[in-house]
C-alpha cells in the first residue's frame, strides 16, 4: 500500500516500484489523499482548469497512470473531493478548512484504517515526516499514514472499520545523495540536447538524504518505459522527455527508474535489502 498527497507523487516516486510488484502479481494500493486542485498547469490549452475542475481532470490522469502502472486497485482518501489540495506552505490556501491542511489527522486516519483492514497489506509506503520536500498535503500524508498504521492494529479502534490488522513494514522515500549527484552530473551533460533550458538542483528533489540513511533498493529499471508513461498520463503537472522531466518551474530532473527507500518499521537483515518484502513471510512463519 502506498499513500500519496496528489495525483502524480505515485508515478514520480514509486512509479517502477508500483510496476514492477504489480507485474509479479502482488496487490498494489495506492491511496491518494487529495485531488490535487491547486496545482500549476503546464499545457497551455488545459490553463483555463482549476480547482474542482482541475481536481476532477487529475482524477481522469491518476486512472490513466496507473493503468500504465498496471495497479488496479487506487482510492481517494475519505471517497473523492472528501480533502482538498492545501496550496504550498504559507500561502493562504491552507487556512481553507476544506483542505488536508487542516484536517484532523485521527479523523482522516479512520479512513485509511478502513482501508487497510480491508486489503491488509504487509508493507506500508509513504513520505518522511518533512513530506519529502514540505509540501502540507505531503506532510499530512506522512501524518495521517503513519497514525492509521497504529490505529489499524488496535483492536479497540473502531471495530465497525473491520478486523485489526497490523503492516509488517513501513517504508519511507528516499534518494541517496550520491545517486542524485550522478544523475544530476548526467544532467548537466545532456541539458544542450534537451527540450528544457535549466536543471534543478539535489536539494530540489524530495527525499534526498545521506547513503548510510537508505536501507532498500528496488531495481524497476525493467519497468522505465511503464513509470515514464504513468508519468505522461500527469500532462497537466508533468512534461517528460526520457530519462527527464520538468513540473511546472521548468527545471529538469531526472526520473528515476531505480527507487530508494528507508525501512522505518518492521525487522531489517542488516545489510541492504532488494524487496519491499524482505523477511516478512520468515517473521510469519
């Protein structure tokens, strides 16, 4: 199970990773907390969406990406609309009490409990506490995953939500920064061939931390053509052109097709692991 603040943070971060598992024939869940009403549109013939319109636009993108995904199963935290986009920190949109921003985070957690004890996931994927990079939806997405993890597994929390179940591991994502340094230093070597004039930086990818900090590797290199459509599918928030992409600032970064990962609950080998589901089927037996 993943969960995710918009439509397009699940092709961007996990998007090999989702490919991949789903191919092997594990169930993939992807939860999205909001639609995504407030993002920048980057086609110009598609300027004129905005909110609920440009959340219901996101809705028809997010079917089509994991489509390409091959990921059947993706919910809208609370059902569709329930939490709106909170804008970027600091602006006013996330005083709007319709905004993930200001949800209350028990609340919001009950639904995602509901989920979880209906598909029981072993492994648990989500953002680091800053939400990556310190978007709000991102860090009430960290919040509101984590929360549900505890709260499914007591079995005093509303028993009407179903059984309790308790996830194995809980992953949160990563980059190591020397994997982003060389690809940036790729980056910089190719801008002159690429339809876009600069390049972001390491610190402007979310998730980058120290090497010793990533505990798992997912190796989806197979599945880069499928992460780069799911990609595409994002047109109003993503333009691509392989092995890069730019959102709407117009800077390029690259799309990685290996993904990263930090092990922040459940047991660890010790040395660096290759599943998602390392030691959880020997931990059960």
């Amino acid at each position: 199970m993943l969960v995710h603040a918009h439509p397009d943070d699940e092709s961007i971060n996990n998007g090999a990773t989702m490919a991949r598992y789903a191919a092997e024939g594990a169930r993939v869940t992807l939860v999205t907390c909001t639609l995504g009403e407030r993002g920048e549109v980057i086609p110009a013939e598609l300027g004129h969406l905005n909110g609920t319109a440009l959340g219901a636009y996101r809705r028809q993108e997010l079917a089509a990406a994991v489509r390409e995904l091959g990921v059947e199963d993706f919910r809208l935290l609370g059902g569709a609309g329930r939490y709106q986009d909170s804008g970027m920190m600091g602006l006013a949109d996330n005083d709007d009490p319709g905004c993930l921003w200001q949800a209350d985070v028990d609340q919001a957690a009950e639904h995602l409990v509901a989920v979880i004890r209906e598909v029981r996931p072993q492994v648990l994927v989500t953002y680091d506490g800053n939400g990556g990079y310190g978007h709000p939806d991102h860090i009430q997405a960290h919040r509101i995953a984590m929360r549900a993890a505890d709260l499914a597994a007591d079995p005093a929390v509303r028993p009407d939500l179903g059984e309790p179940w308790r996830i194995a591991k809980v992953y949160w994502n990563r980059v190591p920064r020397s994997v982003a340094e060389a690809a940036f230093a790729r980056l910089e070597s190719d801008l002159p061939g690429l339809p876009f004039s600069k390049s972001a930086t390491v610190d402007d990818v979310p998730g980058v931390v120290d090497d010793e900090q990533v505990t798992t590797r997912i190796d989806g290199t197979a599945y880069a053509a499928a992460k780069a459509a799911a990609m595409r599918a994002h047109a109003t928030q993503i333009e691509v052109a392989e092995p890069y992409f730019v959102l709407s600032n117009q800077l390029a970064q690259p799309v990685f097709t290996t993904e990263y990962y930090e092990l922040v609950r459940g047991e660890h080998a010790g040395e660096e692991e290759t599943d998602l589901f390392t030691g959880i089927e020997e931990a059960a037996s």
